[in-house]
C-alpha cells in the first residue's frame, strides 16, 4: 500500500558570487511552476520505512542485500514465464553446479555469477544482472516445480557469490586472492622485446595501485623524466591487495576466548607474511624491468659520456694550468740563471778592469821611474823631487779609476818629456783633477 504524500522544494540563495540583476542575460522564459505529486514506492522504499520503524543501528544490510532478497522472491512468482537469454549466459559445469556452499571460501565467485570472462573487470551493474539471471534459473521452487526436491545447494553459493561481489570491501579481498590471477613475474634476463614482455605485467598489476592513475611503461620514444617517474612510482607502490579472505575459521565455532584471541593473532601473522611476500615480489618486478630496460641502459650510456667529457674537460683544463705553471717555473728559473749568469759576467768583466786598472798604474807608476820622475834632463832627482813626483802620481791613480784613462795620461806624460816640458803637462794634469 502507498500513500500520496505532497512536499514543497525550496531553492537555496544565489551564491554570493552570482552577478548582479542588472547584469545577467535572459536567455529564454521559463516555465510556469506545475504541482507535482511524488508517490515514494517500491521494495527500496518499504525497506528504508522498515528500518526508520525498527530503529535498527546494528542492520548491516543495505540496498544490495534488499535487492538479492527481492530478486529471489520474485523469482518465486516468474518461474512460470523466464525468458532467458541462453546464448549470454557461460556454459555451467558439472562440477560448478555440485558446489558444496559450506565451501564458499573456495568457489570461484565470478564462475558462479557467470562472469568468469570479465572478471574483476565486471561492474555492478554485471553482478546484479547475472545475480538476476542466476537466481531466475537456479531459484528452489524452480527446481521443485521440475521434481528436485531440496536442490538448493547452488543457489546459496549464487547468494553467496552475489554477497561477496556486490560489497566493495569484500569484492576487493576476493580479488586479492582470486586464483585465476597470474603472478608470475618476468625475470631480469633480455631473452625478448622488454615492451611486449614486462607491458602486460605491469598493466595487470597496476589495478591494485590505491593511487590511481598508474604511469604506464611507455615505448622507446618516452621522455626520460617519464620513465624515471615510472620507476619512482612503483618502487613506492601502495597497494590496497590484502588476504583477510584467506583467514582460516574455526569450523567448530564453540571455541572460547583465549582460542579465537589465538585464531585472530595467527590470521594477522599470515596476511603480514603474505603482504611482505608480495610486496617483495613487486620489487623484484620492479628490479627485474629496470635491469633490462633498454631505455635505462641508453641514459647510463649518455651519463657515463658526460662524466667523461666532464672529467676529460676537468684533465685538460688541469693538464693546461700544469703546463702553464712549469713554463712560468722554467722561465723564472731561466731568468734567474740569465741574472745570475750576467751578475757572473759583470763581475768577471769588473775583474778584468781593475786588473787592466792596477796593469795601467802599475805601467804609469813605471813611465814615472823611466821619465826620471820628470826631473831636468841629466839631473839626477833628489828624493824631494821623487817624492813630489810620487804624490801626484798617487793623486792621478787616485782619481783616475779608468784604464783607458791612465793610459792616455801616461801616453800623454810621455810624449810631453819627449818634447820636453813633461813637468809642466804633469801638473796641468793634476790641477784639472
């Protein structure tokens, strides 16, 4: 029974970043407002009323739930006219239908529902068609009305399939665990083309990534950052694959306290165990592409150019300011045996002139005794006139320090006796000292 029940709808406020009035644009007229009578209806509806009335804060059911009970019940009022489209539905096995549904936990879910193709893949709106088509075929009453009479061993596992699948949390730990998933992984030889062999792989394990979307692996031609990127995103994978679908129960069920505190920590043990397994072997997954991935090899390559050209650049330069700094140490060191070399022949060259030196006084000393120590010729000078004669020559030696000069003195002294008046050109020589 339904019951009409009027409501009015209030619009809220415009926001507050809305135009003005003056600065909107009319477009068109709008409608006259029309009453309208909405009738809620409907197994959904009746459902919600039941659970407002009930006040029932511990009902885990939900719309789903409502629908498989739904499903069911009606099935019992269709048997009479299914039209089923057989050529859709998979091909039900002999051992499928003889299912034991004690044993849901080893039922393949997807086979039961008859999604074995699509698989995790399926939507929920594919869980809930094929629930439907399940139910209407394999429903009790249905078997009854055809003589097999409390058959209703594979329409609890379709229940069952159904409850798993249509629940997000419950449908990803079966995922988790479902044996038609491959985990094999390549290993890290280069036997064939690493885009066709490690592509697959990494496309089928990136539907556990709790990060969505997953990088893919690319081709040759991908940018380096990209492929870095994708190396980078799956050494730090977050999973969302668990195994709580593989808790073992206690099949009793009449364990105390202390035994389920025992079952429950021997579960956490298992899913940790089998959660590190996995993550390590998405690592070698990981460690496996990067050891052959052609592209990873070329970016080695081009780095180990550059850190030699780096470091050939680093030996060169090196190698030139070696090089310039033996050339300024060999110059120095030429300049300084050139300055030592020439101080060698200044010296030598001042040797040679005070010896040339003391040769010319020691000649003009002996021009003095032979020109008689310029005394009158025939006159044999007194000691006076050797001593006056000794003076000056010493005041000449004195202050003659040039060889040449000496000899042009005593060249001239010479010349002056001979023509007679050497006394007198001695001391017109000494007075321009």
């Amino acid at each position: 029974m339904t019951v009409d029940a009027p409501f009015e709808i209030t619009l809220c406020a415009a926001p507050a970043t809305a135009p003005a009035a003056g600065a909107t644009k009319v477009h068109g007229a709008i409608s006259a407002t029309q009453e309208r009578i909405l009738s809620p209806v409907g197994v959904y509806v009746q459902h919600y009323l039941r659970r407002l009335e009930s006040n029932d804060a511990d009902d885990q059911s939900d719309h789903l739930k409502v629908h498989a009970d739904h499903t069911a019940a009606e099935a019992a009022k269709a048997i009479s006219n299914l039209d089923l489209n057989e050529e859709e539905d998979e091909e039900e096995s002999e051992d499928l239908l003889m299912t034991d549904p004690k044993e849901w936990k080893q039922q393949d879910h997807y086979a039961v529902l008859g999604l074995s193709k699509l698989r995790y893949r399926a939507t929920l709106d594919d869980v809930i068609k094929s629930h439907r088509k399940k139910v209407l075929r394999h429903h009790p009453d249905k078997k009854a009305a055809q003589g097999h009479l409390n058959d209703d061993g594979f329409f609890k596992c379709i229940q069952k399939a159904f409850e798993i699948l249509s629940d997000f949390t419950k449908r990803r730990q079966w995922d988790s665990v479902d044996p038609a998933i491959l985990d094999d992984i390549p290993s890290g030889k280069k036997k064939a083309d690493f885009y066709e062999v490690f592509g697959p792989v990494f496309a089928r394990e990136a539907r556990f990534s709790s990060v969505q979307p997953v990088p893919e692996l690319g081709d040759e031609s991908t940018a380096r950052e990209e492929v870095e990127r994708f190396y980078e995103f799956w050494y730090s994978f977050d999973s969302w694959r668990s195994f709580e679908y593989l808790d073992k129960e206690d099949a009793t069920g009449g364990g105390n306290r202390d035994d389920k505190r025992y079952n429950d920590a021997k579960n956490r043990k298992e899913r940790a165990t089998r959660k590190k397994e996995d993550i390590q072997r998405l690592r070698t997954l990981v460690d496996n592409a990067l050891k052959v991935d052609p592209r990873i090899a070329r970016f080695k390559e081009e780095d180990k150019l550059k850190r030699n050209a780096k470091r050939n650049a680093q030996e060169e330069e090196a190698k030139r300011l070696a090089e310039e700094k033996k050339a300024a140490e060999e110059a120095a060191k030429k300049a300084v045996e050139n300055a030592s070399m020439m101080e060698e022949e200044h010296k030598k060259a001042r040797q040679q002139a005070h010896k040339q030196l003391k040769k010319e006084q020691r000649a003009l000393k002996l021009a003095f005794k032979s020109l008689n120590f310029f005394a009158p010729a025939g006159a044999t000078p007194s000691d006076a006139d050797i001593a006056v004669a000794t003076e000056k020559l010493d005041k000449i030696t004195a202050a003659k320090n040039d060889a040449d000069a000496l000899v042009a003195i005593r060249t001239e002294l010479e010349a002056a006796h001979a023509a007679g008046n050497g006394s007198a050109t001695l001391d017109d020589i000494v007075s321009k000292l």
